[in-house]
C-alpha cells in the first residue's frame, strides 16, 4: 500500500492545472479511474458470492448503481470522458442484473428480513442528494449517552413501520411515539446515531413529509454534524477494526444525505487503501479471526453487528464491503459533479454548494455503442 499512498499524495500536492488540459488527464480524472477501478473489483466480489451476500450487502451495491448512474449521466455528454462515462455505465449493468439474481437468494436465506426491507434494494429508492451542504459543528453534542444506547430490533421496528413493509399491512411513514422518541433522541453515538440519520433519509426517500419528518432536515443536520465528529475521531484514533465499518456507513448515509464534506480526500486514500488486492472486499485487516471480546465497549459493537453481519473465512466481510462501495459511488458521483464543464475543477473537500439532478428525475440513461477506448 505504500506506494499508492505515496501515488495519492503526489496527486493531491499536484498544481492546479490550467481547465484546458483534457478532463481525463488532470488529477481529478485520474482519482476517477482509481475509484472505478476498486469499485470493478469489488463487484467481482459480488459477484462470486452473491448466493451468500445478506440483504445489508445488497443495500450497498444498490446505492452504488444509483450513484454509477447519475456519474454516466454527467459524463455522457463529453467526449474526452467517453472511456470512464463506459466503464461507470457497463458497471451499473452489471449491478443491475446482479441484483436482479440476488433477490432469490435472499428470498431463500431470510424472507421475513426481505420483505420487510425490499423497498431498500428496488430500483427507484435511493435517490441522489438535491444539493449539497456542510455539516455544522456547533450541533455536536456536548455530552453522549452510553455507546449504543438502542437496539437493533427496536431501529428495525421503525424502518419496517416507515416504510408500512410490516403485516399489518400499514401505509409508509407512519411513527409509533417510540419511535418519536428513540428516532429523535439527543446524545447517541455509533450505529444508534447511523441508524437515526438512515431513519430521516429514508423517510426522505419514501417521500414522508408530514408531522415529525417537517424536520427532517434539522435532524440531519444535527446526526451528520455528531457522525462527522465521530469520523474525526475515528481518523484521529488511527481507524482502528471494526471502527472502518461505522467510519464508511457515516460517509455512505451522510453523502446520500447531501453533506459533501464527508467527502475529504484523505479519506478516500484511506478507503481505497483497506480494499484486499486479491478479494476485492472490505473486511478484517488480517488473519485473526478470534472476536474481539476483551473489552466491554468493544462487546457493544459486535454485539449490534452480530445480526446483519456475515464474516467470510478469508476475513471479507458482507457490511464492510457495502458501505465500502457506496462511499467510493458517493466520491465518484461528487467527482463527476465538479468536473470543468461549468468552470474550475474542484477536488472533494471544496465543493461549494450547487445545485444538481435527482437520480428520480434523470432521463433515462442513454445507451452509447462505441467501443472502450484506451485513456490517455
Ligand atoms: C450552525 O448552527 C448554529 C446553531 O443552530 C446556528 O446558529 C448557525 O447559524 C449555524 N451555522 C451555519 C453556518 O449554518
């Protein structure tokens, strides 16, 4: 890994080059073909195990489709991105139907599970930020409750009942006053925060609007700010494992939800750096397999990731590897939004807020029939 690092560093203290120098051959252009590049394997992943993958892993690779998609979409009209316009859109095709195959095989393993969270892996669901903005730092908590602090059935409970998937054959965007309560709660870390802030981008992408979700944007702003904080520290801490996993569901959820500045370039190296070179996966940094149940804070963690967790014997893991792909989707799909066609390039962590497309109201993805061509 060292001398990708050493590649990625010399990149980013590259000179701003002059905007008449062909997209593909600035900094940026180059950033895009690594990303794409990690991402291809990555689906080959997929790929091969995709009877074993659970649903969470599914999710994953499905916000990634909508994000190669809205990347063809900006890049198709220019000629000089042609090769990586190619590349995004052949890999959304094979998204796409590897997706299609992986329904049956998540219709075998846990049907209850599928059912209840289907809407999450249909095309249509995810759709792309309407704008971006930046996470505020005077929301950060002055205090946090215990690591943790609600279950994983209780944060279940409250999507199926968002999403009316129960079998009480309820409509969507219904909000039982626990989960007011629990959804709302000030002070909570971890995946207790991930999982408030998927409640309101959910309720965003189901198109809940009344009573509580009137709000919605002011609680995203409060749980991205904490999420950003906690990413800080995760960064700062080293990323220690299984702490990647809760760092890249961060940049996965808060990117979806329009904050542009989980989108850092350090910590895209650091991301691009976890990948296996042979796998393709996200996952344990090495061969121990032995749970890490020493210390009590720890225990919490594994303790929430049990369920939607699936660890492979070569150390690849299911959720790793999902969140993984939709924060790289998510740093190309901002890459491809600042590409020079409207003015200066801008590397990630400087998007200025601009207004851009909703994957819902994209037109239909145009087929190009021209060959790949090699980049220069
Ligand atoms: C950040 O949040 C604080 C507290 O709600 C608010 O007063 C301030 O205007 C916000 N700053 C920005 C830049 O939005």
């Amino acid at each position: 890994m060292a001398r990708f690092r050493l590649f990625l560093l010399l990149l980013l203290a590259l000179p701003p080059q002059p905007s008449s120098l062909p997209w593909p051959d600035t900094a940026q252009g180059t950033m895009a073909g690594l990303i794409l590049t990690a991402l291809e394997k990555a689906t080959l992943f997929l790929e091969d195990r995709l009877p074993a993958i659970n649903l969470d892993g599914a999710v994953g690779f499905q916000v990634l489709e909508v994000q190669l998609k809205g990347v063809h979409e900006k890049w198709a009209s220019n000629p000089l991105l042609q090769p990586l316009s190619f590349r995004a859109e052949q890999l959304a095709k094979t998204l796409s139907a590897l997706l299609q195959k992986s329904i049956f095989y998540l219709k075998q393993s846990d049907p209850t599970y599928l059912r209840e969270f289907q809407p999450s892996i249909q095309p249509g669901f995810w759709k792309l930020p309407h704008a971006w903005r930046r996470t505020n730092a005077s929301l950060v908590y002055p205090w946090l409750e215990p690591l943790d602090s609600f279950s994983e059935e209780s944060s279940d409970a409250c999507l199926v009942q968002l999403l009316g998937t129960g079998t009480d054959s309820s409509q969507p965007c219904r909000l039982s006053n626990f989960c007011r309560t629990l959804m709302t709660k000030a002070g909570c870390s971890g995946y207790s925060l991930s999982h408030q802030l998927l409640f309101f981008l959910w309720a965003r992408m189901q198109g809940c609007t009344q009573g509580l979700f009137h709000q919605s944007q002011h609680y995203m702003d409060v749980f991205c700010a904490n999420m950003m904080e906690l990413n800080r520290r995760a960064e700062a801490m080293g990323y220690t494992y299984p702490t990647q996993d809760l760092f890249m569901e961060n940049i996965m959820f808060c990117g979806m939800a329009g904050f542009s500045d989980f989108y850092k370039l350090h910590w895209l190296e650091a991301i691009l750096s976890w990948q296996k070179p042979l796998a393709g996966c996200f996952g344990k940094p090495d061969a121990k397999r032995e749970l890490l149940e020493g210390t009590p804070h720890r225990q919490g963690i594994l303790r929430r990731i049990r369920r939607w967790e699936k660890l492979f014997t070569d150390g690849c893991s299911c959720h790793n590897t999902a969140t993984a792909v939709a924060a790289l989707g998510g740093f190309l799909y901002i890459l491809a939004e600042y590409h020079p066609d409207n003015g200066e390039p801008h590397p990630p962590t400087q998007s200025p807020e601009s207004d851009y497309q909703d994957g819902a109201t994209m037109p239909e993805v145009q087929r190009i029939g021209r060959p790949l061509r090699v980049s220069s």
